[in-house]
C-alpha cells in the first residue's frame, strides 16, 4: 500500500476526511475502496486507482495453527516478514519487523545473512499488525512485540511513531504495556526511551552471560559491551521504574551450560527488577536449539536463587518462524 500517495491526497481533502480514511482502513478493515461508501464515489474512484488496498503478501501457517508468519512486499519489491503468534488464553501477538536486513549480523540470526537495506517507514511497520488485524477480522490484536527483523532502535524514530499509533483508540488500540521492544544494547535508544514516558515494556536480547562470548555471537557487543549494556538499563530502572526482561536465547553447546546459569545468575544477583525469558533457538545459521532437559536445568538454576525466570512457548519451528528464515532460504537458493 502506498502510504504516502494516500496522505498525499488526504492532503487535498477536508481535515475531518483523514479520520474517517483511518477508521475505514484501521477499524473496519476495509481491503476495497468500493466498501467506503461514506466518501463520494469520485474519491473512491481516485483512492481505488491511485492507492489500492491490498498488502503484497504470502502467508505460511503451522500445523498447530497458532503461527501465521507474512512474508510482505514493500513498494520498492524489497520484502520484510512478520509472524502472528496464537495464544491458548486468547491472545493474538503480531511480532514486527523494523529494519529490512539488519546491520548486526549475530551469529544465529538468519536476518543478519541479508545484510542491510534500509528502515522501515513507521507506515510499513503498521502495514505488518493490519495484515493480521484483517487476517483475525473480528478478534482483535492483543500484543505486539518489534522482535523482527532489524535493530528497532536504529530506526528509534519510525519505531516510537508506530509505538503511538499501534496504541492509538483510534487505530489498533493495543495497550501500552501490552507492546514490548526489544534492543540488542544501543545506548542512545535506551536513554531516550527512558525520557518518553511510555509504559511499553523494554527487553535486552542479551544471549549471553559473559563478554566474550557475547562478543563471539553478537559482534555489536564490541561496541556495546554486555555490562555497560546493564549499566544504561539500570539508568532506565532507576528513572522509570519499570522492570527489564533479559531475553536469552538457549543455543545447544554454546550458551546454555551451568557455568553460564552461574554467570548470568552473577551478573543480575543484585537487580531486583530484572527478569529473565528463556528461549529455545528456532534452529538457524548451523546453530541448534538447547534441549528440553538442559533449559529445566538452567531455569532451575536461576529460579532457586531468586531470579524470576520464564520460558517462552515455541511458535513456529515448522515454519521456520524465526525472522529472516524464509528471505534468507529464497537468497540461498
């Protein structure tokens, strides 16, 4: 959808007819002009032609049914993907993409194989939830996460505008705590999160429990090393108030060890407001997920000493429901 082509008109039209367009597109779900009877037909005419409704996209479901990953076509024939998650308790979660490609390039992340392209426009992050919003129609989105493709807070701008709108009555009205972002560390997104007063939650993709090894797997930690990366989240604690979830990523034979247990543990004894989710990898770049028995073990390890720990459900492996995996499938072959 062109997004600007359509400001571009509203442009030309009475104030009131932007809202009307957003309740039509956002609220009623509407994927034919011909649906909007409530404007004139001249301006459906010219809205039909000039910016049609339809989202470029493939998706691919599981057999669980409870993951619907989209793979979508941008404007400029460049693709971005991103995964609807079904929960058993009723939630919907739209997991976003922010970047196409990423400039990171950690080990285990398929995205980083595409290399960088550029930022998504805060339009195009929304054009990912209306997929879903039209794909569920009626039940709403409940939860969406920028876990996808790309570095949310190296497009910090585009990201915090669809972070309003996502929130907006008037668009998705997905609560505020109900969205997350997740940074591998930059500092500058950090601090100014910490100053926009928003109640979205924040998570570290952490993936590691000491400097080194994070430096292996996550060459950004080069740069953002992993206890200044803690210290500016504990900046953030201390003028939010909130609390930080560490997202590790439970890689088979690289970092899901008791001696990694033991260092994590080391590292967050004496930060009360950090959490800790544990996830296993969605096999990616030669690397496999930990098995079930060694994940108990860690979380055992952590949840004995006092440090709230989670394990997130896996969504997905079936489909390779890691972002990036089927552009870079396609790329491969």
């Amino acid at each position: 959808m062109d997004w600007k082509k359509l400001e571009e008109i509203l442009r030309q039209e009475p104030g009131y007819r932007k809202n009307q367009v957003k309740r039509l597109i956002f609220h009623d779900l509407i994927e034919d002009w011909d649906k909007a009877t409530n404007l004139s037909l001249v301006l459906r005419k010219k809205l039909k032609k000039e910016v049609p409704l339809d989202i470029k996209s493939k998706l691919f479901k599981s057999k669980d049914k409870q993951t619907i990953k989209g793979l979508i076509e941008l404007e400029d024939g460049l693709k971005i993907e991103t995964v609807l998650m079904l929960h058993n308790d009723n939630r919907s979660t739209v997991c976003v993409s922010s970047q196409v490609g990423c400039t990171l390039g950690c080990l285990f992340c398929a995205t980083g194989k595409m290399g960088f392209h550029r930022n998504l426009t805060h339009w195009e992050i929304l054009e990912q939830v209306l997929l879903f919003a039209r794909y569920l129609k009626k039940k709403s989105i409940t939860n969406v996460v920028f876990m996808g493709m790309g570095e949310p807070f190296l497009n910090y701008d585009n990201v915090m505008e669809a972070v309003k709108i996502i929130n907006d009555g008037n668009y998705f009205n997905v609560g505020a705590r109900k969205i997350s972002i997740s940074t591998s560390g930059i500092f500058s997104g950090i601090e100014r999160l910490s100053k926009e007063g928003a109640q979205v939650n924040f998570s570290i993709s952490l993936h590691a429990s000491n400097n080194e090894l994070r430096s292996r797997i996550m060459p950004i930690n080069k740069k953002y090393p992993l206890i200044m990366v803690l210290e500016k989240v504990d900046e953030y604690i201390r003028k939010t108030k909130r609390k930080v979830m560490l997202e590790y990523l439970m890689i088979k034979g690289v970092n899901d060890s008791l001696k990694e247990a033991e260092e994590l543990y080391r590292l967050i004894k004496n930060r009360p407001l950090y959490m800790v989710n544990l996830i296993r990898h969605n096999p990616t770049g030669g690397f496999k997920g930990s098995d079930t028995r060694t994940i108990k073990i860690f979380k055992d390890y952590l949840e004995k000493r006092g440090i709230f720990t989670t394990q997130r459900y896996e969504f997905g492996k079936d489909i390779e429901g890691a972002c990036g995996q089927l552009i870079a499938r396609a790329e491969d072959k």
